[in-house]
C-alpha cells in the first residue's frame, strides 16, 4: 500500500505561525450574544478583515515571499489574483524590498485595483471570462524571471493560511466545528490542516456560494470538477476548479461543504455590520452566512469562523447591504 505525504503539516502552520511573527497581524476573536441565541452555540468569529490589506491573504503571501532567496528577491514577484492576494502580494514584496507584477481580471472591485496599485505593484489585467489567468501569470513570470506565488496552490502559502486557525485555537481552546469560506481552497487547507493537527474530532465546514460549487461538486465526485466562471457578489470565491494541492487536503480533512445565496450572503454583511459592527466584504461572510441561514446543519457547541476579509468600497459596501432582505 502506498501512501502520499500531505502537502503540509501541523508543523508547517506552526512553521509559518514563526515566519510571519510581528509582521502580520494576530487579529482580534470576536464574540456576539445575540448571533449565539440566534444560532444555539458559542460563536468565535477569528476577524481576519483587521489583518494587514484587510484579509487573511497577507499571512500565505508573506510566508511564502519570504522564503525566496535573495536573488529570487532582487528579480522580483508575480502573482495573479481578482483582488486579496494580489494586495498581499504587493504588500509582502514591498516590505521585503522588492517588485510585484500582479495578474488581475478587469472587473475586479475598483477598490481592490486601487489598493494593489497602491502598495506598488504592476497591474497586468485580463478579461475572467474568456482569458487562463495561470497562463498569463506563468508566461508572463518565464519572460521576466519573476518568482510566481499562486494564490493558493503553494505549500507555503496554504500553511500560512492555516496561521489565523492557529491562533484562533491558542486563544479560545478546543472548538466543536470550524466554518471558513472557500474559493481555490488554500484557507480551508490550511484551516483544516491547523484543527484537525491539533483536535481530530473538530469539524471543518467549508462554504460557497451557491454558482460556486466547484468544491462541494468535487468532494461529492471524488475528482475535481470543474464549473462555468461563477456570477457571484462573492468575487474572491469565483473559482471554476479547486486547487491539486489544496483539494488533495481537503478531500482528506474537510467534513462538510455548505452552499449560500447571494441574498443570505449580503444578509449575513448587514448583519456583521449593524450587531458586530465591523465591515465584512460578500466572501469573508459566507461561513456567517451559513450559520444564519442554517445552511451547515446542526451546529452546536463551541463554533470557530475565520471571517476571511473585508475589502469592499464604501458604495459597493452601501448598496449590497441596502438590497439585503431584512
């Protein structure tokens, strides 16, 4: 019988937990009375939106970046992203005293072209539709001997993910069930990986929006499927297939996949907003979400949630939340 070693372990979290120290972020775990009458359990809301370029994307990316050899440093970084890792990125590159060219779609929020932009990154864009941002992304990283870190299929960077599960675990104990959104699959890996090391018997929930099932649709099959370009407000979550890397995780660690409307999705945001006070962008409210909506089951007990980010323009912000079913 042969048996394959996972992309990464427990103590390739706690490995990146020590890379990034005093660079990123420990962000802060809030609490909610009321979302705990509402939903019947204790809920541990890890707000990665207060992490550096506003989501848990800087964690992998700095982890990652920071690996590379001086020379690798000195030619620079490229990167493809509709938005969090490419601000990352930028970011990462900058504090480590070198370039970023970053892939990004056309339709990308203006607010997240404008934060890339402003980190110090070149913006290369594309159409997502018709256009293999991989393809882009590694021709263009050949031609300029860039260092090309994906935003999830890299060990260092999915391990990096899993740091905000870590912390979130060291803060609050052991947990019942983690819920925590899904797009290519590296902050469920690494969330996965992080709890499940720790405590076997933590369920981990994954959740995506309902035109962006390529995960659930895999997990079911066995294989990974792959699906139209999803039309979603959760742009960060508009995967067409899972990673290799990380789906090899999931499909071992992950107990569940919950599926959200774009509705419950801007409901759970005005949530956030008008009980928790904090601005939550559509992607880093799809496990809050979930819970409210009662799409993940039966979750009782002690119930972890990576809020994954909260990178959304104060008119966009204004219009989803606007339009939610009150």
């Amino acid at each position: 019988m042969t048996t394959t070693t996972p992309p990464i372990t427990l103590d390739d979290v706690r490995d990146a937990a020590a890379q990034i120290k005093g660079v990123a972020h420990r962000t802060p775990v809030l609490r909610s009375r009321t979302l705990d009458e509402l939903v019947g359990a204790e809920v541990f809301l890890k707000c990665e939106n207060f992490q550096r370029i506003g989501a848990f994307k800087f964690r992998g990316a700095y982890n990652a970046a920071s690996r590379l050899t001086p020379e690798q440093l000195a030619k620079g970084i490229a990167a493809y992203s509709s938005g969090n890792h490419a601000q990352a990125v930028a970011l990462a590159a900058r504090e480590l005293g070198t370039t970023a060219v970053i892939v990004m779609p056309e339709d990308t929020p203006a607010s997240k072209l404008a934060a890339t932009a402003g980190y110090g990154a070149e913006i290369v864009t594309y159409d997502r539709y018709t256009g293999d941002r991989v393809a882009i992304g590694e021709a263009l990283a050949a031609e300029r001997g860039l260092s090309l870190i994906p935003p999830y299929e890299h060990p260092h960077v999915m391990a990096g993910q899993g740091t905000a599960a870590l912390e979130l675990v060291e803060e609050v104990g052991e947990l019942d069930s983690v819920l925590t959104p899904v797009g290519g699959g590296g902050l469920i890996a690494g969330t996965a990986t992080a709890v499940k090391g720790l405590n076997p018997g933590t369920r981990v929930i994954g959740v995506e929006p309902e035109a962006g099932d390529d995960t659930k649709r895999s997990l079911e099959a066995g294989r990974r499927v792959t699906i139209p370009v999803p039309r979603t407000i959760a742009d960060g979550q508009a995967a067409e297939t899972p990673g290799e890397l990380t789906f090899s995780v999931n499909q071992r660690l992950v107990d569940e996949i919950a599926l959200v409307s774009d509705e419950e999705i801007k409901a759970a945001m005005r949530f956030a907003f008008e009980r928790l006070k904090i601005v939550v962008e559509p992607s880093g409210a799809t496990p809050l979400a979930a819970l409210l909506a009662g799409r993940a089951g039966r979750v009782t007990g002690r119930v972890g949630m990576i809020v994954s980010g909260g990178n959304i323009g104060a008119e966009r912000f204004a219009q989803l939340c606007a339009s939610a079913s009150s």
